[in-house]
C-alpha cells in the first residue's frame, strides 16, 4: 500500500484512519520496544498536538499526520540536528511544487510567510545515550483556504493553496521518506556539517532582523546562521552574537 522503497525506514507501518495523536501513540510504541524506523501514520487525528500546548488540526484527506521513531546512536544534545534535518527534507521535498519553501528555525516551514508543516520533535534520554526520539510531522497538503479556522487562516497554508495542484499525501509521504532515510544515513555517518548547507538553503528571513521571543526575554535580532550544532546563532544590535537553544521567532 505505501510503495516505499526504504531499507529500514517504515518497515514497520502502523496506520490508524482515526486516532487521538500519532505522536502520543508513537511514544508509547517506542517506551515498549519498537524497533528504529517505525512510523506511526493516521488518516485523521482527533488531538493532533503541536509545539507549546498547540492544537494541530488534523482532519481525513487534508494532509499528512505521522511520527517518526528514531533511535539514533549520537548525544542526547545532538538530537536537535536531526530536527533541522527532517525539516531540510520537507522543504527539498515541497520545492518540487513550484513552491519556495523556508524553514523558520527550529521546525516550522513556511511558504510565502505561512507555516504549510510544523515538526515536533520528543525524546526519551539517559545521561548521554537517547533511548528514542520520536519526529511528528503535520503538513498541510490539500486544504483550500475556507478549511482552516478563522485564527489559523491569516498564519496557515496548504501546499494545494500555494502551487495550485490537488497533491496525493501518500506519495509525498513517500518522497520525505526516501529523502530522510538516505539524509539520516548521511548525517550518522559524517556529522551534521556536511549537511548544514542544505538547511542554509532554506533558512527564513537570514541575514535579516526578526523579533525574538525566550523565555526571559524578547528583542530584535539579526539571524546570521545556525550553530554546528544546530542551535540558532543571532546577532544583537550592539554587536554581541549570541547562540539560542530555544526560542520563538515571530514574523
Ligand atoms: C508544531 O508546528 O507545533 C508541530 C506540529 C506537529 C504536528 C504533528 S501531526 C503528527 C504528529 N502527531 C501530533 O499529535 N503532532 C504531530
């Protein structure tokens, strides 16, 4: 039914038509055992979850709701890598659309300043060994604009709105699945580095002033790169560079 062509990434496939959360389901997968590379994958989601308390809708047919069980072999601190590069394979997968995909760092992709996929990334760590990360993705594929609840429509978008196509969800599952398989191989073995230049390819608003918001504080900033690490490197007016592990860009 999938058509995937993955060495290890979705031998194992659980598809639910209706369930409460991939995401919730995918964690309790991977605390009994589940093997690295299974995906949870629903048609529809009754509380679909985002980052910060957010609700994901996620309704049948409208786009793609899955988890991704991952165990990688790297440093619990490294994890944020794997993010940014689940987001690098949406965004090559989504330019193939006649779109200009961006990632707003960390996990949000945008096309023409509205978020069309939201990744949110859990793990499960010990002092420096990672037990399991589940990657959730929601995209947003075949919405038209009057589906989305009226505090969404000015911030969110459907790939089906910005290229025009009516766009098969399994296929494109399919895609960011072959894309991300072979990219995580690549990271595991040569490091992030090799593939930071992909992420720079989409990077939102670089090299531009954004309003940034942490827990402690909020201030303008210039965004001058990511971190090898993966973290977010900005520059303040007075000069001082600073590296941010956590924070919300606002556009
Ligand atoms: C965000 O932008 O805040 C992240 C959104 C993540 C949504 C996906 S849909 C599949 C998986 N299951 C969930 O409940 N959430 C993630």
């Amino acid at each position: 039914q999938w058509g995937l062509q993955t060495e290890w990434l979705g031998k194992s496939i659980v598809h639910k038509p209706t369930i409460a959360s991939t995401q919730t389901l995918a964690k309790q997968l991977a605390a009994t055992g589940a093997e690295h590379g299974t995906i949870v994958i629903a048609d529809e989601q009754t509380a679909g979850r985002g980052r910060m308390q957010r609700t994901w809708h996620s309704r049948k047919g409208e786009g793609i709701w899955m988890s991704l069980i991952l165990r990688p072999e790297i440093l619990p601190n490294k994890a944020p890598q794997i993010t940014l590069l689940v987001a690098t394979v949406i965004a090559e997968v989504l330019s193939n659309f006649n779109v200009k995909p961006l990632i707003k760092w960390p996990n949000d992709i945008l096309i023409n300043d509205k978020k069309v996929s939201g990744i949110l990334t859990e793990m499960q760590a010990e002092q420096d060994q990672i037990e399991f990360m589940v990657i959730g993705i929601g995209l947003n594929v075949n919405q038209s604009k009057d589906m989305f609840p009226a505090d969404l429509k000015p911030i969110a978008t459907s790939l089906k709105i910005q290229s025009g196509q009516k766009l098969d969800p399994i296929v494109m599952t399919q895609q960011i699945l072959m894309k991300f398989e072979d990219v995580y191989e690549k990271y595991i073995s040569h490091g992030f580095d090799v593939l930071k230049g992909n992420w720079l390819k989409y990077g939102y608003k670089l090299g531009e002033k954004v309003y940034i918001q942490t827990a402690k504080r909020q201030w303008y900033g210039v965004i001058e790169g990511i971190e090898p690490d993966g973290a977010l490197r900005i520059k303040n007016d007075d000069g001082s560079v600073e590296t941010l592990y956590s924070a919300e860009i606002k556009w």
